[in-house]
C-alpha cells in the first residue's frame, strides 16, 4: 500500500511510525479496502470440494482440457467482493447526482414492477407476432405520447440511445436530400450544442462548421443566415441548450434553414426542461431524438441498450427506419419490415437495429408518462425550471455564473473557475466535492466556458436535498476561492486519492496480470487458500 494509491494514508499514520513493521490494510471503518478478486482467490483453488474420482460430466469433446484461469471463491468471499465493490459507487439511489448535460434522475419503483411483469420482461423478439400484442399496443401507445407530447408528425422507436437517434434523424435528412437530388456536404452545429451533435454529424458523412454563441450564449442567428447557402443540408441545434438556456430565436432559425433548403435537427436530450410546455414541431424542428432516461426516468446505463426515439416532421416521416409498429383496421398489430415495406414505406433509409427497440426502456417510460399525465409532465419542466434556477442563484455569489445576466436558466446552472485563488481551477472543486459525499458535477463543458462547471439537479430532488449541496459547494468554492492548500489533494475521504488524470488517460492499466513471485516466496498453495 503507498500514498499515491490508497486515499488518505501517510507513514506517520502508523501507530510506531514510518520505520516500524506495521501492517497498513487500507481499511476504513466499515469501509473496507477491496483488492481485486484475483488478489482474493486463486485460479488453482475453487470454493467446493470435489472428490478425485469425480465422474466428468459427458461432454465429449467440449469437456475442458486447459487450466480455467478464475479465481476460485466461496460463495460467501463473492458475495462481500461485489458487494464492497458495489458501495464504492455513488448511485442516484444514494444521493443527488449533479452530472449537468447526461443526467441521472430518480428511477421510480413502480416503473421498475411493470418492466417486470410477465409478457414485458419475458418477450422474446423472435416470438410469432400473434403473441406479444400486448407488447406492441405498449409501444404504439408510447410512440402516441411522444407524438401528441412533441407536436411532431411520427416517430422512430427502434434506436438504441441519445447518438443512436441523433444518427437516425440525420440519416433521414440524408435520405430526404438523396430523394431529391439534391447533393448537400454540410451541416451547421452552434457551439452551444452538445459534443455529439458534430461527431454525429461526420459519421454520417457531412462536413461540420461551427455557428457562433452570442455573448449571453445562445446562437447567433446572424451569424447562422450569413452561412445558408445550397450546400447547407441544415443545422443542428441543441434546445434547451448546453449552456443551459432556452434558444429564444428557434422559431427563425428553423424558418431560414427551410427557407435555404435545408433540414433542422434539435438534440432533445433536454426536453425534460420544456416537456408539457413546448412542443419542438411548433418551432419547426423537422427530427428530434428524446433521450427516455432523462425525461421519461427510464435507467441511464449499466443494464444493457437505452433508447432514443425520434420524432420525425412530415417532410422527414417517408424516410424512417425499419421496423415499426403499425395498428390495423381491426385494432391489432404487426411490424412492418423489409418483407412490406414497399407497400408500407417504400422510401425508408433501411434498418439501424436488429429488432425493434428497448422493451424494458419502453415499458418504464410509458408507465411514468402514464402515472404523471399530462399536468403531471408540465410539472417536471417547472420543476426541473426551478431546482437548476435555485442552485445558480445561491451560488452565483461564490461561483462566477457566466450566463446569469441572460435570465433565467432552464434545466441547469453553469458556472465557471473564475475568481478561484491562484493555481486552483474547477478540477480542485471537483475533487473537493467528492469529501463533501457527492459525485461532481460535469467539468470542463460546454467548451464556450473556461473552466466550466455544469450543476443539473433535475426535478426530482426536494428544497431539503439541494440546500444541503448547495451549502457542500458554497464550502468548497469559499476553499478554492482563499486558496485552501489541502483542497489541492482532495478527495482524502475516497476509497483512492487523486489520479494523475494524464497519466491514467494515456497509460491506463486496463488489464490485470499475476505479479512475479519473489525469490523464496511460497506458493500459493502453501500459503492457505480455498
């Protein structure tokens, strides 16, 4: 164990000093210090015995000839390993999480029983279409909702994520302009959108040029008209933006890309901020992927796929991957695919995904919009309004808000390292933070900020809980503001102490492997073990 990797511990920690023979375990509390679980058991050891006549099961040639090279644990020693692991992770269900631009929000229960329920949580998609309808009644009525929520024409239910919808909707623009003939390389991104807009936007084969932030950064419109010409396939505007406002001139930036001819792609990983109040189809917005865990509290990560439909304008809806969900005349449902479509959609640009979609994903969302309604959904925007607009404005005192004067926020608070002490920056209030029992907030983006801090507190959270974070930043801003030299090495209460993040970013360890035994050093096998 050595300070540069186990948070906190110094030689004169030791209870005779630096020289002693003291054994440091690394342990704290109840918190305690977890080795990796090869350091645990051995792969010549398993956690059962077996006799040596064990008969082999009749495996024929697929029995295993070869050393397995696991660790044999016990199922008591497993169990406290994932188990301690699992409480080195901050979590939603622990604590506010303050992550601005991709946030994590509560995930209420009562969606998770439904996505359980037998039909959902069983259904297989190579299932006889007669068998899962009440599967594909659950998707249309999603599909429905986020229609009649976005003012739009259609949707596409089949990506997979937020950049999975957002290379749907530009693959429909794609294949608009093909429809027509018309052969345009470029695609317009303000600098205020999201970090995928533009890579999403290359990968699908279009030159990106940037559109200026006016200083109380939102998108310069002027800017924007002088740059339309027929080469401009259209832009991509990212609403609420990531400077966490609303683009008040949506409205004309849509007219004049249409009146250029070209198409308006909005990232509405934000909708969350507008969602009951502003349908994206009245601003003119032809495609528009909702990020379901954001808005619709469906899971972010760590249990397979997401989902990110897209919702489509008129002009855009010919063009729509395979496959979805069509209601017959009958009141029934069947998918449409390759073998129909040129019938039933003759002009789709073709498939993004084996099969339909997220079915847990779709579940949840459905059950939330359900269980809120529609003065329910209006609800969320004014909350999550009010949270980010509460955080920036008892902050903005101790914290640079470089968008403050620009009236009120939307879904989140930005602040900047500005006015910090000499030789401290945004990564120290960071680090700090984590003491404090939070996860940080995003650092470093959107790029327009120098040192940039993004609070998003979404609406779930109560006055009570952001109060205290609130009082958790103003303590660490007021430390790096005088300068505090200890905050220069937090966190000091973390299971690990502070990385150097350029050194793990360029020579990570991503692959663990036996350490030499040193000379004379007993094997494993004599030293105890499974």
């Amino acid at each position: 164990m050595t300070a540069l990797n186990r948070a906190g511990w110094r030689p004169e920690m030791t209870a005779g000093g630096a020289d002693d023979n003291v054994t440091f375990t690394g342990n704290r509390a109840l918190m305690l210090e977890e080795p990796l679980i090869f350091e645990i058991g051995s792969s010549e050891t398993t956690g059962v015995d077996f006799d040596e006549e064990t008969p082999v099961a009749d495996l024929g040639n697929l029995a295993r000839s070869t050393p397995i090279g696991l660790p044999g644990l016990s199922e008591s020693e497993t169990v406290r390993h994932y188990t301690r692991l699992s409480r080195q992770n901050y979590a939603i269900d622990l604590g506010l999480f303050p992550l601005g631009s991709c946030t994590m929000k509560h995930n209420p229960r009562l969606n998770e029983k439904v996505a359980r329920m037998p039909g959902f949580a069983d259904a297989h998609p190579l299932q006889p279409q007669e068998t899962v309808q009440g599967a594909y009644a659950v998707i249309h009525e999603l599909a429905e909702w986020l229609v009649t929520l976005t003012g739009m024409h259609s949707v596409a239910m089949s990506p997979k994520a937020g950049a999975h919808g957002e290379l749907c909707g530009i693959l429909c623009i794609k294949a608009a302009l093909e429809a027509r003939g018309d052969d345009r390389r470029v695609l317009l991104v303000p600098e205020s959108a999201h970090g995928t807009n533009p890579a999403t936007a290359a990968f699908a084969g279009f030159s990106v040029e940037d559109i200026p932030a006016t200083a109380e950064g939102r998108v310069d419109l002027a800017a924007l008209k002088a740059r339309l010409g027929p080469d401009v396939a259209g832009v991509m505007v990212t609403n609420p933006n990531t400077c966490g406002l609303f683009e008040r001139d949506m409205k004309a930036i849509s007219d004049a890309v249409h009146a250029a001819g070209g198409y308006v792609y909005c990232d509405g990983a934000n909708f969350n901020a507008i969602v009951g109040r502003v349908r994206p189809g009245d601003l003119g917005v032809d495609a528009m992927h909702i990020n379901l865990h954001k808005t619709f509290s469906t899971p972010h990560g760590g249990g397979g796929p997401g989902s990110g439909p897209v919702v489509l304008s008129e002009a855009l809806a010919p063009f729509a991957p395979l496959p979805f969900v069509a209601k017959q005349a009958d009141g029934g449902f069947r998918l449409i695919e390759e073998e129909n479509a040129g019938e039933d959609h003759p002009e789709t640009f073709g498939r993004m995904t084996a099969f339909h979609g997220q079915m847990g994903m779709f579940t949840r969302a459905l059950t939330y919009i359900l269980s809120h309604g529609a003065d329910g959904l209006k609800q969320v925007a004014e909350d999550a309004v009010l949270n980010a607009n509460y955080i920036l404005r008892n902050l903005e005192d101790v914290l640079d808000a470089p968008f403050g004067f620009s009236g009120p926020c939307m879904h989140e608070a930005l602040f900047s390292d500005k006015g910090l002490a000499e030789g401290f920056s945004t990564l120290d209030v960071a680090k700090g933070l984590i003491d404090e029992g939070y996860h940080p907030m995003t650092v470093y983006f959107p790029l327009v900020v120098h040192g940039a801090m993004l609070v998003e507190p979404t609406e779930t959270e109560s006055k009570a809980v952001l109060d205290q974070f609130i009082g958790a930043l103003r303590s660490i801003a007021l430390r790096a503001k005088n300068g505090d030299p200890a905050l220069k090495s937090a966190p000091h209460f973390a299971p690990r102490a502070r990385l150097d993040e350029t050194k793990a970013a360029r020579n990570p360890v991503l692959a663990w492997s036996e350490p030499a035994a040193a000379p004379g050093a007993p094997v494993a096998s004599e030293v105890g073990g499974g």
